[in-house]
C-alpha cells in the first residue's frame, strides 16, 4: 500500500501538469501568457522547445498566436506569448515547462 502511494506522489511530480496561475485574476491581458521554463532546463532543450512552439502554433495559417518577448535572465528562462488557452493546455504537458502565468496589467504608480 505505501510502496502503491509512493510511486503514485513519484508519477504525479514527475509527469504532472506545469500549472497555471493567476487565470481570475481582475488585472490579466486577455489571451497572454507568460511560460517560465525549469531552471535546469539545458539551453538546447528550450531551443527546441521554441522551434516546435514556432512549428505548431506560430506558422499555421490561421493561427493568432506570437511570441511577444522571450527571456533569458540567471535564474528566469522563459518568453510572453499572445494565443488561445488551448495553447496553454498544449504547454503544461511539457516537461521543460515549470508554469505558466497570465500576463497582468501593472500600476507601478497608482
């Protein structure tokens, strides 16, 4: 029974959901997304990570989605983006992906 639970805690932490913050937020920019990649995520994973991001989401025809800015700090890798939620449905599955976060309108001087 322990031994049941234990690799059931493993599997949920190893291969659960990157989740996803502040969705009801009253400060959001509709449809923008902030993905924040694993720290020891290795530089050619996350290039990879935008080429496919790029590949699926980005070149289709239809497709409203972009890449609003990208991030590459010491302790921060990550990029904004513009889509739809079932985009960000398609990104926690990733294993690189820490979280994701809706993009907030600030008041740095209210």
């Amino acid at each position: 029974m322990i031994r049941t639970v234990f690799i059931s805690c493993v599997f949920v932490l190893v291969f659960g959901k990157a989740p996803v913050y502040q969705l009801d937020s009253d400060t959001i920019i509709p449809d923008e997304y902030i993905v924040v990649f694993h720290t020891d995520t290795s530089s050619k994973t996350v290039v990879q990570h935008m080429k496919n991001f790029a590949d699926s989401f980005i070149k289709s025809k239809n497709s409203s989605t972009e890449i609003l800015s990208e991030f590459n700090m010491k302790n921060f890798t990550g990029y904004a983006f513009r889509g739809p939620i079932s985009v960000v449905e398609i990104l926690q599955d990733m294993p690189e992906v820490e979280f994701i976060e809706a993009n907030q309108a600030g008041c740095y001087y209210c």
